[in-house]
C-alpha cells in the first residue's frame, strides 16, 4: 500500500438550546418580530485550524481528551436579534401633506450577543514543546468570554414616483 488514512471522531459535544419568537403586524403600520436563544455549547475536542471563528490550540492531551472538556469556540450563550418597521400613513385633507406624511418607511434592527468563549494564555512555551498556545494547569479551556456584542442600525426608505409605475427609492441608513 502506498498510504493510508485513518481517520476517526473521537471528540464529544452537546448542545442545549431554546428559543423564543414573538412577531406581531399592527394595523397601524407598525411590525415587530423578536427572537431570543438561551444555548450552551460543550465540547472536548478542540479545532486546531480556521474551521471556526477562531483557531483553537491543539489538544493539551491526545491520551485524555475531557483535560480539554469546555465551552465550544461558537457558544454564544444568549443571543437576542429583533426588527421594528413602521411604515406611516397619513388621512391629513391635505393631498400634498398626506403624500409627504404617507410611505415613510423607518426601521430598526437589533442584535444583542454575549460574548464568545476564548482562551487564556500566556505568550510563554509553558511545556517548552515549541508552541507558545499552552494553557497554564488549572485553566481551562475557553475560560473567558469575549465582550458582550450590541449593534442597533437604523433605516429610513421612502419611494418616489418618477412616471406610472417606476418609482426611485431614498435610503439612508445608520449603522454601529
């Protein structure tokens, strides 16, 4: 035989999660759907290359995988994403001020994380095998979170008719 792979998933992992949805339309124009996750992500196989958000160190013990036993690189505990649209609509008995009132379209877009487990290490070979990525005894794997992450963007959009049915669009949006 010229060569052989062998190759196995000796790892374990569980994930535990729920999530909760709301959305309702209002007749006044107004939208709202809102998501919220509770997960727990855990793991004792760590990816030693760029497959995930980021690359974790290689196993401490090939001979005992549990030493490295801990959160998953993508345990994102809570998680809470949202949108608001409201488009307005104007009955002014004014024509010019009901167009201007009317088709204003604003918009809000939430999204509110916890932080994403890392490692703490030092920048120090600890077990002098040529790899500056040991974790220190007594520290486990991913045992910090990143901060927490909190982005709300906003939008205006209004269409204006041009001729029959074509219409430009204004957007003007702000971003975190």
């Amino acid at each position: 035989f010229n060569h052989i792979n062998e190759v196995q998933s000796l790892g374990e992992s569980t994930f535990k999660s729920m999530t909760l949805q709301a959305s309702k339309r209002f007749a006044s124009g107004l939208t709202f759907n809102v998501q919220y996750s509770l997960g727990k992500g855990v793991d004792n196989a760590p990816i030693p290359t760029q497959l995930t958000v980021q690359a974790e160190a290689a196993r401490t013990d090939p001979t005992n995988l549990d030493r490295d036993k801990g959160p998953n690189p993508l345990d994102m505990r809570h998680n809470f994403t949202g949108t608001i649209v409201y488009t307005s609509e104007s009955k002014a008995s004014n024509a010019i001020v009901r167009q201007l009132l009317s088709g204003n379209q604003f918009g809000a877009l939430l999204q509110f994380n916890s932080g994403l487990p890392t490692n703490l290490t030092p920048n120090l070979d600890l077990n002098a095998d040529g790899s500056t990525g040991d974790r220190a005894l007594g520290i486990g794997r991913n045992a910090i979170y990143l901060p927490t992450r909190k982005n709300v963007d906003f939008r205006y959009t209004r269409k204006v008719p041009i001729h029959g049915a074509v219409r430009a669009e204004v957007v003007a949006e702000l971003k975190n």
